[in-house]
C-alpha cells in the first residue's frame, strides 16, 4: 500500500484527556535524530529500516497472537472479542468487532477511514484461511515463529516461574523446558496465523510507527 510521508516535526491532534490538556503532541517513533551531526528527520524508511521493522513486527505478533489466546478472554490485552475457534462463516461480527478494535488502538483510526480499514482486514482474515497460497505461506511463517515470552512473561500467564527455572544459570529461565508444556505453535484453524498477519500489518503501519 502506499504511505504518506510525515511532515518534519508532524504535529498530531489529539483528544484532550490524552495530552491533559494539550491538544497536539509530537508523536514521532521512527526517522528521528539525537546528535548534534543529524540535523533533519528521515521521511523515507530505508531498506535497513524496512528490513528490521518486518523482522521486528514478525516476532512480536507471532508471540502477542500465541500468548494472548492462551491467556482467559477477561486477561487479554488484545482479543477480548473473539476466541481462536471463531471462523468468518459463523463468528463475522466478532471478528469485525475485534480488527475494529485492533484498529482503533493500534492506529486510531476513527470514522469512515476506520470502517474502510476494518473491511479490508476482514477480507484479508478471510483471504488468510481459504485461499491456499496465503493458507500456506501463513502456516509457514506460524512454523518459525520465535515463541520465548517478551511482555507477557511466564507469570502474567498465570504460570509458576519457579517451575521452569534453569538448572545451569540461576535465576534464569529454561526455556526449552517450557515450550515443551506449553504448545504455542498449534494452529490447525489457521485462525492464529491469519491473526498474526493482521497485527503484523498494523505494527508496521506507517501511522502505528511514526504516529
């Protein structure tokens, strides 16, 4: 899809509550500068830049999407609408209602451009779980997902860290003792792939990254 570019310093409107009181807010995450050489904002990424995003956004929605399922729909900070059983045939609105909000949190997207948005995900859900070259090109990238615990850790799982603890590094985690209790990769709906490819969209959107 094609990305606007930012202004050099973009400044933002926001609702009031959010800024307590003040109503724009430079909001830039990317193409910054911090020394005294670097004088300008980058409005470009660049192949690098690209490159990191994509690894980067990779891992973290296969993780996000694995630890959030497993966690009770109450608990969860992202699927609070739909359960990993909920196909596109029986469970459309609740698929609509959870990319809706997805959408509003991640990129804050309000009105006609978030209905437009939401439709599109729809459809690329949808598109996720019956057209077999996206089924397996996603199946694929769910099979090499990297699924050490980031910000949710083992006890935010309702988990006893205690219980996989290492034997050879004190006070670390065994990992691999772990992932052999829990099974994160299981996914024979291909709805946590098709999930997957939603928040890996949305990570590295260009108004998630630089707004």
């Amino acid at each position: 899809r094609s990305r606007k570019q930012p202004a050099a310093y973009r400044l933002v409107p926001r609702p009031q509550v959010y800024g307590q009181g003040v109503i724009h807010t430079e909001r830039i995450s990317l193409g910054g500068h911090n020394s005294s050489t670097i004088l300008s904002r980058r409005e470009k990424f660049t192949a690098v830049m690209q490159s990191v995003l994509n690894n980067v956004g990779q891992n973290l929605s296969c993780s996000a999407v694995a630890y959030d399922f497993y966690l009770d729909k109450n608990s969860r900070r992202i699927f609070k609408f739909v359960e990993e059983t909920n196909l596109p045939d029986k469970s459309s609105q609740a698929i609509r209602e959870q990319i809706e909000f997805m959408v509003s949190s991640f990129l804050g997207y309000e009105g006609e451009k978030l209905v437009l948005e939401v439709d599109k995900l729809f459809t690329l859900f949808n598109d996720m779980l019956i057209d077999p070259p996206r089924w397996d090109t996603g199946k694929t990238i769910w099979s090499n997902c990297n699924w050490i615990p980031d910000y949710y850790g083992i006890a935010n799982l309702g988990l006893d860290p205690e219980e996989y603890r290492s034997e050879q590094v004190h006070g670390a985690i065994d990992f691999g003792k772990f992932l052999s209790k829990i099974n994160f990769g299981n996914d024979d709906l291909g709805t946590k792939a098709a999930w997957a490819a939603i928040v890996l969209y949305l990570l590295t959107d260009f108004d998630f990254v630089y707004e």
